[in-house]
C-alpha cells in the first residue's frame, strides 16, 4: 500500500507558506495601499479603510478554504469587524486606528498567559512546539519529543527560559506598540509599526533558532 500522507517538510512549508500569505495580504498589502492612496491625495480615513476592505476577503477565503476557523483567523476577523464598526461611528481617522492597538493588545495577552505558563502547569512552548514536531516528525515523532519533559531536566529548563522570553517579548512589543499608535501622527502608524513589529520578530526569531539548538529543543 501507498502511503499517500504528505511528507513532513512539505508539511511544513504549507504552514511557512499560509503565514507568508497572512502577513502579505493583512499587513504588507494594507500598509502599501495606505501610503499608495495617501500619495494620491486619498483621506487618512479612506486610506486606512481601504487596507481593512482589501484585508477581509483573504481572510474570509481560508475560513471557507479550511472550512474552520481557527485563533488566527478569529484574531483577525474580530479586528476587521472591529475597524468597521468604529469606521461606521466615526469618521475620525484615530479611531481606525484602533485596531493597530487592537492587535498589539491580543498579542500582549499571548504573551502574558505563556509567561503564566512558566509557572502554573507546563510551560506554552511544550504545547507549541508539539504541534511542530507534529508537523515535521509526524505523531509518533511528536510524541516522543513531548515525552523528554519527564526525564529530561535540561529540556524542561529550556523550554521555560525560551517561553519566558516569548512571554516577555510578547508583552513589551504590546506596550510599545499601544504607544506608538496612541502618540505618533496617523500618516506614520501603520509605517513604523510594521518596521518595529518586523525588528522585532526578527530578533526574537533569531534568538530562538540559536536558543533551542544551543539547548537541544528543537521539535
């Protein structure tokens, strides 16, 4: 018999490939329609209004296309119903604005509750990098990484410390981020805060390749 299950690296780049996709199409695209339309002459608020619109029918397509709807996906259309509710009641352009801060904020409390982790039960990062393994190594591979937690004390370590920094990371970017959206002018928002998310995940990337090699942990 043929094993027709699709090999773990091609898994795995149908997950990098659905999240280049989602960053593409809900920030890259708004940001560069936001700054496009502001050349033209367009208004801040028909501008930032603009990126949501362009924004919700990819989102609503892999909803369809996956026939589920998972955190990401809710995360992301409860920010779009959110910026269209606020765009309704208002025409001041701040207000769209708001879902930056929206974002930043659900991401802050990502973060909060992996730091809860580390401290009440089993660190996120063991639930997390599961689902990876899952991915990459199949069910019984999984399995057996998940498995190292109850007799490896270097693995448990290392798992805690790197949920703590994603923890921590996570909620300082939400602090800065809910700052800068509430203090810079609305024609920078969207500019800076997607340079300052991107620097930031990708020092935090980068610091998590080279933590769970040096420690052994990667799923």
């Amino acid at each position: 018999m043929i094993d027709e299950r699709p090999a773990p690296d091609m898994g795995l780049r149908r997950v990098i490939r659905a999240n280049v996709m989602t960053v593409l199409f809900e920030v890259v695209v708004p940001m560069v329609l936001f700054y496009g339309l502001r050349a033209a002459g367009v208004s801040q608020w028909w501008a930032l209004m603009a990126g949501v619109l362009v924004a919700a029918p990819y989102v609503v397509w892999t909803v369809v296309r996956d026939r589920r709807l998972d955190l990401i996906a809710f995360v992301t259309l409860s920010v779009l119903v959110l910026s269209v509710v606020l765009g309704l009641l208002s025409d001041n352009p701040r207000t769209l604005a708001i879902r930056e801060g929206w974002t930043a904020a659900l991401g802050g409390l990502f973060g909060a509750w992996m730091l809860v982790s580390v401290v009440v039960g089993r660190p996120a990062q063991l639930t997390l990098g599961r689902t990876i393994a899952e991915v990459k190594r199949g069910a019984e591979g999984a399995a057996a990484w998940a498995a190292r937690w109850d007799t490896d004390a270097r693995f448990r370590r290392g798992l805690r410390v790197n949920t703590a920094v994603w923890g921590a990371a996570l909620v300082a970017s939400a602090v800065v981020h809910l700052v800068l959206v509430y203090t810079l002018p609305i024609d920078l928002i969207s500019g800076v805060t997607t340079v300052v998310w991107f620097a930031s995940l990708a020092c935090l990337i980068a610091w998590h390749v080279w933590y769970i090699r040096k420690e052994d942990l990667d799923a």
